[in-house]
DNA sequence: TATATATATGAACATATACTCATATATAAC
DNA sequence: GTTATATATGAGTATATGTTCATATATATA
C-alpha cells in the first residue's frame, strides 16, 4: 500500500489527538449538561452550580477543562464571570448527538 | 421557571446516558482509528490489528465496547470475523471532527 | 479424534478522570 | 486598610479506563 493510499485511512497523530480530546470534552454527563446550558445564553460560575445542583469547584474545574479546548469563553463584570459558548461547531456536534439518542 | 421550560434546557437521564457513552465510544485515538478504518470497508480482527499495530486483545475488547454501542457489526466468515460500522449518523459525526480538527 | 487458526474473555495493572475539601485569589464596597 | 462575594486552584481520593498476558472458545481441516 502506498504511503498516498496510507494517508487516506491513517490520521496523523495531531488530528487524532485534538478529535480525540474533542470527544473527551463532550463525553462527561457533567459537562454536556454544562455545554447544554451555555448553548444559547451566557451564565454564571454559581448560576450553573446552582442550576444544575452542581458543586462550584466541580463547574469551575469544568469550565477550566472546556476553555483549554476554546469550547467556552467568560466575560467578567466585577466579580463575577459570565461563561457562554465559543466553538458553534462543536455545539452543533452535539446538538446533532442529542437529536441522535432523542430518536 | 415552569417545568416546561426546564426542560426544554435540561436533558433527561437517559438522553445524558447515551449522549455521554456516544461520545465516549469517539474520545478514544484507538476506537477512533479502528472507526476510521472500518467507516469503509469491513475488516478481520487480525487485519485491524496488524494495520493499526495494535494487540489482537485490545482490539477484540475495543471492538466488544463498539458492537454493544451498535456502532459496528460483523459477519462471519469460517473463523475470520469481517467489521464494519454500523451507525451512519456516528461515523458522520466523526468525520465532521475529523475535518474540524483539520482546518 | 487431533491440530491449527481466529477471536473472545477475564484478571491484573497502570494511568486517567471527576469529584470534594480546604484554601487562595480577585474584585468591590465600606 | 477590612470585609464580603465570586471564582480558581491544589491535594487527596475513589472510580473508570485501556492495555497486556494467559487462556478459553469456535470453526475448519486432516
């Protein structure tokens, strides 16, 4: 098999490392619930905590992991800091993902 | 907030269940290459395996967790076992990271 | 029946993960 | 400065995960 014909099934190890993370990222219950929440509007670190009856160093460990990855950004307004979505892409994977298990 | 409205926000248990386990199936660079190989053509386990330079038991228990997820299936063929996958909307889903990741 | 080949399985192990607790940091108001 | 509020962080811990090794199972052939 060539190395052109290779290519063509093998990812390079950066791709399969960044979907792979990607996945990670949408594969915890505690984070999609999170990502789900910051979909279509901007919240509070205590805001998603109580909402979703959630510990806040729980969430805030979260939204850490999901901003390394750019899948949140935050705004500050003294001090709180409002967290929304920041990677529509992703979003809609999984949108698409809900759809899928809903049926 | 009524109850309606929450759960127009909330995702039931179910949902977060499969959700969470689709995406965990795909946030693994192993199953995401054995995925990839398999998304086109059907494939033994031995092949997989030496393609992907992988153990045969590893990729038999992986293999295992992807056909309880129905995300592939396999025939028979003598003792040889022929892969391929077996959820379209899935392996879309992949390939949409795949080109994410890529740019 | 015995042997060979292909795959599956269970145990053991090392690492990764998600959480809680206690505490640190940052901003605002006094 | 002090105090209050909101969030971040690090350590510790329990559980989940992915792999390897040894072995079991299934099918085919002699």
């Amino acid at each position: 098999m060539s190395i052109e014909k290779r290519t063509q099934h093998e990812l390079d190890d950066e791709t399969l490392f960044v979907v792979s993370q990607t996945f990670k990222a949408l594969s915890d219950p505690t984070r999609i619930r999170i990502l789900n929440m910051l979909c279509c509007e901007e919240h509070s670190v205590n805001d998603i905590a109580e909402k979703l009856d959630l510990n806040q160093s729980a969430v805030s460990h979260q939204l850490r992991f999901l901003k390394n990855l750019r899948l949140v950004k935050f705004r500050r307004e003294g001090t709180t800091l409002y967290y929304s979505s920041d990677d529509d892409h992703i979003i809609n994977l999984l949108h698409q993902a809900i759809d899928h298990a809903k049926h």
